[in-house]
C-alpha cells in the first residue's frame, strides 16, 4: 500500500504558490492548445489521493481519465516496470521480440469475452487502437464505411476525430477529416425518455432507430465496421438501453459488418466486470484496449477473433513502440493486481456506494436530472431546476468549487453538464463518501 497520507489536507489556497510559478513555466514553454482541468502540479500520487506540489492532498475522483484504475503507482506494477527497466527498454517487438508483450496477449485472449479462438496486437493509445481495429475490419470484410454513434468519443488523430461527435474542443478547425465516416443515434435513455418513454427504456427500439438510418445512409454492402462504446465516455457516461449493443451484434453478423467495442474507457475492472460488454452478454467481433491496461503506462491493443484479426496482411500492423517492453511489464503486473486483489468486486462496491449517495442527493435537487453508470464510472446530469434543459454553467461552477476544496472531479457529455467520476478502485470509502459530500455541500450552496 502506498506511504501516502489518506487524507484531503489543503497546505495552502488552491492554486498554491509553486503550482503557479510552474503555471507561468507552463505558459512559457507549453503549446496553448494543451489544456489543463486543475491549476495545480503533481508531485505524488496513490491510493485515493494526488499531492500536489505545494502539498496539498487532493482527493482523487478522476484516475488520470480512468488509467490509474488500480491506484497510482501501484506496488506490483513499480517492482514489475524497475526490473524490466534494468534489463532493457527497447528491442521494438517486430525486430526482435520479446515474452512479455506475448504474455499480455495471451492474457488478454483470456480475458475478454469469447470462447473462440482469439488474437491480439499491442499499440500505444486508444486512438491508435481504435484505427487498427477500423484496418483490421476494412481488410476483412473489403469493404470502406464505418459507423460511429450520436456522442461517441474515439480519440483526437485524423482518422478518430471523424469518428469523435462533439466538435469542440476536439475537431473544431482539424479538417478535413478521413472520409466514409457516418453517424446513428445513439440509445440514451434519460434523453430518449423525455421525447418517448419506450424508447427510452427499449433497446431493441432503439436499435431498429440506428439500423433503420445506417440503412438508408450507407446501406450494410458498404460498411466494414460498427464502432461503439458499450458505456460512452467523454459523451456523457450514457448506459444504452438493455437490448441494444445486442440487436445491433446480432444485425452486424446477418450482414458480414465488424462489430467493434470501444473498450478503452470501460475496459480493465472500471465497471464492476472485466469489461463492460459482459454486462450485456456480447461478444464484440472487435475490442479497442488502452487507459487502465498499465496503470499509466503508454499502451492499448485491439483483441479480437482470429480469422478478423488475423486478415491484414503480414506486417500491415505494428509501429515502433507498440506493445514496449515497459508497457507491457506494468499490464501484466496490473492484470495480476486486479485479479488477486479482487478489484472487479470492488468497483460493484463503489457503484453501490456511489449510486445510494448520489441517489439522495438527487431526491432532494430536482438539478440532478440524472444518475447512471456502472461500477467505479458514474455519472451525474445536471440540469435547470424544473426543467430537463442541461446546465453547464452549473455544472462549470460545481466542478470549480471542488477543485477549490481539494477534490479532482472531470466533466463530460455533449452538452458539458454531465460529472463523471472515476475513482481508483483502491480508494477508501470514506475518502470516497468525504468527496461527495463536498459535492453536495457546493451544490447546495449554489
């Protein structure tokens, strides 16, 4: 377990004083388009705590965007990425490879969902996976279009900013972008339910909506691949219907489309299962790897069904990094940590505990429009009080004041007034429920 102290300890006003000398290096030396959610400078971090470097203890509700899932610095990881360090760095596994990046493959066959014969390659991000896998599919079928989904997030390279809805702050004037990218409606059931109940609550409905669009767009012929995430991310944390990942895998096999799960927000334990298209049942022909795979570690990978997997042709994927040696110690020294420390369970435990706060809070302020998520990846929508109208101003100044008061919250979702938490697994509870009572505290004071 981490020497680091377990408590929100605020040394001084946040910003402190050497976060913002580094914040004016920062402006000095750092490209403006880098932004920055908390004025403040890491100096250590594990548990459920980053310390900054003015040391205050700040409570962490964020995981680096859900990568640091296993706690930062992770005792099996450190002794797993010095020992490989000390042995070598860097051989690139396409010239003379290397057991280790093997050993995750094997374990991710393992691990994701799917009896069948399995196949892996390791890259470096979840962009990089998300492309391979739209490569992969494009080589497989012989076939060009990709459908992505109404708030999806996939990355921010020219190929996944096509893929990626919101365009602020991610593609507004980057184009042009990679052509033979369309978009379906998305299964979002607390927007679906404002407009028609069933389809709120109706997977199967939902799908034929999305179906009915990609056939009238694209039509099934022309399309390689069918991208989505099972629980979307930066789009707000939106949970689909039940039934509707499975109806649009079941119209994919009909019709020779890849279907692709965008995992790499949701994969590694952060919804209460290995990966969260177990909680529908689905077995993704395609599944996009990265953030919690190395707690913190540059690494993703693309897992799939050999005979798709396997279709590129011999040297058709790689890169000069992917799957490093590094990288690839701190994965397996993260799979094994999650495994014998049953952090799977423990992310259900934080969505109990989570969602029974959140839950009153939300009786008592007709602002919370909505609770949803699943494991340690909850979110909240807020919204004008009496209303169903999202709030972001609200939403700005809640997540300033927690910043304030020492607690590392995110925001997502299309329109900017959704909280997203991603706590460590190894967080206490009580530095847990301690973060969220500062919450409601701000609200109630806004």
């Amino acid at each position: 377990m981490t020497t680091l102290d377990q408590s929100r300890h605020l040394a001084t006003a946040i910003p402190g004083p050497l976060s913002i000398e580094l914040t004016k290096r920062r402006t000095d030396a750092v490209s403006h388009g880098v932004g920055v959610t908390m004025p403040v400078f890491a100096k250590r971090a594990g548990g459920g705590i980053i310390e900054d470097v003015d040391g205050n203890r700040l409570i962490d509700l964020g995981s680096g965007i859900a990568v640091t899932t296993i706690g930062n610095s992770s005792p099996r990881v450190v002794d797993a990425v010095r020992a490989q360090v000390a042995d070598f760095t860097h051989t690139c596994f396409m010239v003379t490879p290397y057991e280790g990046y093997v050993a995750v493959c094997e374990h991710l066959n393992r691990l994701t969902p799917g009896s069948g014969e399995k196949r892996s390659a390791l890259f470096n991000s979840g962009a990089e996976a998300v492309e391979n896998a739209i490569k992969i599919a494009r080589a497989y079928t012989g076939k060009q279009a990709v459908v992505a989904f109404d708030h999806a997030y996939h990355g921010r390279t020219n190929l996944t900013m096509g893929l990626t809805a919101k365009s602020m702050p991610y593609k507004s004037g980057f184009g042009p972008f990679a052509p033979e990218i369309y978009r379906a409606p998305l299964s979002y059931p607390y927007r679906d339910g404002l407009v028609n109940k069933d389809l709120g609550s109706n997977g199967e409905l939902a799908a034929e909506r999305a179906i009915d669009v990609i056939d009238k767009q694209i039509g099934a012929g022309n399309l390689a691949a069918l991208l989505i995430e099972p629980i979307q991310g930066e789009g707000g944390f939106i949970v689909p219907a039940p039934g509707f990942l499975a109806t649009l895998l079941a119209w994919c096999r009909d019709h020779n489309v890849v279907f692709i799960a965008d995992e790499v927000q949701t994969g590694f334990a952060r919804t209460g299962a290995m990966f969260a298209c177990e909680h529908e049942g689905i077995e993704p022909d395609l599944m996009c790897i990265a953030k919690g795979i190395a707690d913190g570690m540059p690494l993703s990978a693309v897992t799939g069904r050999a005979e798709i997997i396997d279709a590129p042709h011999a040297s058709g994927l790689g890169g000069t990094y992917g799957g490093n040696p590094v990288a690839c110690a701190a994965a397996l020294a993260t799979i094994e940590t999650i495994e014998l420390d049953g952090l799977v369970e423990r992310a259900a435990q934080i969505e109990a505990l989570m969602k029974d706060r959140l839950s009153r809070l939300q009786a008592d302020d007709d602002r919370i429009g909505d609770v949803r998520g699943r494991g340690a990846m909850i979110a909240v929508e807020l919204v004008k009080s009496g209303t169903s109208e999202p709030d972001p101003e609200l939403t700005k100044k809640l997540v300033s004041g927690a910043h304030a008061a020492g607690v590392v919250v995110l925001t997502c979702g299309t329109y900017g007034n959704v909280l997203r938490f991603l706590p460590p697994l190894t967080i206490s509870d009580e530095l847990l429920l301690e973060g969220l009572d500062v919450l409601a505290l701000i609200l109630a004071d806004l």
